[in-house]
C-alpha cells in the first residue's frame, strides 16, 4: 500500500482508539497569487452524518486515497483514487462516507479570474459541467508526482507549475475541448528573457508568475513555451543552474557547503546534498576532492 494511503489508514486507527468523530484536517502545501495546495486528510464514516459545504473558489481535488461520495444539485458523483474533484464558486455540495471510511485529498483552488484565464488560454470553458474526471492516462503523471511530493514531504515541488498544468488538463477535458497549442509571438525572444533572469540570479525566489510576468506572457503560455523551447520546465531549469553554480563553487572555493547550498537557493543541506547527487551522481563533498 502507498504511503499517502498507510498513513490515512494510521489516522482511521488512530481514531477509533480515542473514539473521537470523524473530521477534516487539511495542511497547507504551497500557496501564491491565486492558487493554494492543500494535503486534506478526512477520518469520517457511515456514523458521521454528511453535512452542507459550499465552494468559495475554483476547486479541483485529487483523491489520493479512499473513497467518498460526492453529492450536488447537479447530481452525485463516487470519487475513488486518481480521479479528481471538480467545484465551482458558490456550488453547495455534500461528501458522505458510507461506501467507506477515510479520504486522503490533495486540494487545488484557484482565485476565479487566475481559473477563467488558464481556461480561456487552453480554449475551454471557465466552469466545469461535470462533478469529477475519473481516472485517466494524461492526468496520471502529474496526480502520480503530486501524491509523492505528499508522501515524501517534499518541499521544493514545483506546486505553482503542477497547478497551471492541472487547472488546463481539468476544464478542457471536463468540456471535451480540444487543448490549444498555438505559441506567441516572438516565443524564443521572451523565453530568453527568462532564462536570462534566472541566469543572473540564480538563488533568487523567481516563481512562475514572476517569470511569467518578465516574458509578457500568462503563466499558461508561459509555461507550455518554456518547456517546448528549452525541452525542460522553469522548475527544472531553475534547479539546475542552482546545481551547476553550487559546482562552481564547490571547484574553486573553500567555502563551507553549508554555506554554498543557501547562497545556491536550497533551503536546507539535506535537500542540497540529495538532489547534487542526484544530478552529479556524487555528493558535493565527493565532487569536491575530485576536482
């Protein structure tokens, strides 16, 4: 069994030790300008009695684990793991639990006008007229990724590229539209602006927006060009010139590695120290008595 499922299994157990009712805890993964990812865990069973909840943003909730009936006006809907919620402001909606117990979600919400423009630029409509996409091959990869960040505690997830790249997929699959790909004018020209910009400063906090914002383009765009250009995300592009100017470093200074992961943009030496060797196959230590 999956880890993000074990774990839900220990909350459930946990829970019928002390006796307490069923509940929602819900953690915040990433947030920026629109957008918030949530690791949303519910103990709930058939003895907790499904109560009215309403939407106040763009919702769209992959289930990692369990499953749960979701209800609305506009109809009922069994939500079991890889398939993913959808919600629309204002919508009322219960979720029951008498075809089990337990849930393990990993919420996505979007500000309405960020949502209204990633699906009017992937050419679908801003509202979702189903209740759930089930499982399927092109939402796979990212839910898959997404679930492991979770599992792993990840902290450098590229959550903001994640939830553009999902909040696209959802609505032109809930309408049946086809996704667009057309480029913007000048593509190559503002997808180097970019990269120059990270070039310079590595280390920096550029996020998506950021650097969307620099190349004149939605985040969307942005991020479908950037990666049809350069054959890799901003995300990944970032991570590695981080790594390529940390080697740098650890070749021609004496500076603590310590030091070298912060001054590179990692957070903590044990993220540094197990993507470096990811990358470069050796620790950074090693890497530096090679050379």
């Amino acid at each position: 069994m999956a880890k993000i499922a074990v774990e839900l299994e220990q909350a459930l157990a946990e829970r019928a030790v002390t006796g307490a009712a069923g509940q929602a805890t819900s953690r915040t993964l990433a947030s920026g300008d629109g957008w918030r990812v949530a690791d949303v865990l519910c103990t709930s069973d058939r003895r907790d009695r499904p109560f009215e909840e309403r939407h106040q943003a763009v919702s769209i909730a992959i289930v990692a684990a369990g499953t749960f009936q979701y209800r609305s006006a506009r109809g009922s809907a069994l939500m079991v793991p890889g398939s993913l919620l959808l919600g629309t402001p204002g919508q009322s909606f219960e979720c029951g639990h008498g075809v089990g117990a337990g849930d393990r979600c990993v919420s996505f919400r979007y500000a309405p006008d960020l949502f209204a423009r990633i699906a009017a630029d992937a050419g679908a409509p801003r509202e979702f007229p189903t209740l759930r996409l089930p499982p399927l091959r092109l939402t796979s990869p990212l839910i898959a990724r997404a679930c492991a960040a979770v599992a792993a505690g990840s902290t450098d997830a590229p959550w903001e590229e994640w939830a553009i790249t999902l909040a696209a997929q959802a609505a032109h699959l809930a309408s049946g539209a086809p996704l667009l790909m057309t480029s913007p004018a000048n593509a190559e020209s503002r997808v180097s602006r970019a990269i120059r910009a990270i070039d310079r400063h590595p280390a920096a906090t550029l996020s998506l927006e950021v650097l969307a914002r620099a190349a004149g383009l939605s985040r969307y765009h942005f991020l479908r060009t950037f990666e049809r250009l350069t054959g890799v995300t901003p995300h990944q592009y970032i991570l590695r010139t981080r790594l390529r100017f940390a080697a740098e470093r650890l070749s021609l200074e004496p500076a603590k590695v310590l030091d070298i992961a912060l001054d590179s943009g990692f957070g903590d030496l044990s993220n540094f120290n197990r993507t470096f060797r990811t990358e470069f196959g050796v620790s950074p230590r090693a890497y530096r008595r090679a050379r």
